[in-house]
C-alpha cells in the first residue's frame, strides 16, 4: 500500500464519492482540518484487520495481567488498567 494521500475536509466533501472509489482501491486518503489531520477513510480490510489486531492486543494485555504474582486484581480492575494503556 502506498503512501496516504492528503485532502482538507473542504475537497473530501466536495469529491465524497471519488474519495471512497480510492479507498475500494487499496489507497488511504487523511482528511485535515485547518491543516490537522483530523480523520482518514482507509480501505474496509485495512481497517477489519486492524480490529482483529486490537482484539488479539486486549486479550494479549488481560492475559499479562493475569499472569502478575502482585495483589489479585478484580476483572473490572484489569479491564480498566488495559484501557488506559491503549
């Protein structure tokens, strides 16, 4: 995949559906604001594995946490410390 292409908010807006053919194309497109990079529309397999990784990430994390020898932890406490990690 290449690199993302640039478009202020403005011109996404007014190319909307030249936007999506991109991503249907395998291309990212970041969408600024004033210049700040603000949201991306990015290919829908892109963003299914990225969901997956996340999931695996969690589940990688609870099972650290359940590993540590220190004072037991309730399930919301684990769940919470994996939070503020992300």
């Amino acid at each position: 995949m290449e690199a993302a292409a640039t478009l202020p908010i403005r011109e996404a807006r007014a190319h909307f559906g030249e936007v999506i053919d991109r991503a249907t194309h395998d291309e990212s497109i970041i969408i600024t604001r004033h210049g700040k990079e603000v949201a991306a529309v990015v290919p829908i397999e892109l963003l299914r594995q990225y969901r997956i990784w996340e999931e695996q990430e969690d589940l990688r994390l609870v099972r650290e946490a359940m590993k540590d020898d220190g004072p037991s932890k309730s399930l919301a406490e684990m769940m919470a410390e994996t939070l503020t990690r992300k």
